[in-house]
C-alpha cells in the first residue's frame, strides 16, 4: 500500500484574504492625499555628485556585463577572469564584442 504526502502533512489553516471586512488595512486608498507612496524622488544636485572618473577598463568592463546580461548570458562568477581579460583589451576590440552580442539577441 502506498501513502500519499498529504496523508503525512501538517494540516494547515485556510486563510481567505478577500473575505476580510476592512481591506483598507491591506490596501490604502488611492484617493487618500495623506498617502505618499509613490512620490518621484527630486533631481541630483550637481553639487553633490562625486568628482572622480571611472578607468577605461573599468568601463569596458561594466560594458561587457551590461552587453552579456542584455544578451540573455549573465556572466557567473567564475567568468570573472574571462571578462577582466577581455576588458584589458583595446576599445575597439571591446566595441565588436559588444556589436556581436546585441546583434545575436
């Protein structure tokens, strides 16, 4: 004789969400002004911005990434070495690399 897993499961509570009389405990109305949850976030101040520039290869780099995961392949961690050596590379090489992949898509 076999057993099913529900006749060895923990029984549980039923909860039905929707049959709650105060919905405005779980959702706030839109039509409350008090309500400032999606508020735009206000502009930079340029003042504020840090003032140091990212190395070529660095840049290169993040490129690289950016190119792979917009591509469908997001690089894994052991494609680390793989992608410092490529971004060492010269800026016209990384631009090919990059064409190839956005036209692979």
């Amino acid at each position: 004789m076999t057993t099913t897993a529900s006749e060895h499961s923990v029984p549980r509570a039923y909860i039905d969400l929707y049959a709650v009389d105060t919905a405005e405990i779980f959702w706030p109305d839109p039509a409350d002004p008090h309500e400032d949850m999606d508020q735009l976030l206000p502009p930079p101040n340029p003042a504020q911005r840090l003032s140091f520039a990212i190395s070529s290869r660095d840049r290169r780099r993040i490129d690289l990434h950016a190119a792979l995961t917009t591509a469908g392949i997001p690089p894994r961690p052991e494609d680390r070495d793989a992608i410092d050596q490529l971004s060492a590379l010269s800026d016209s090489v990384n631009t090919a690399l990059q064409r190839w992949l956005h036209h692979s898509v």
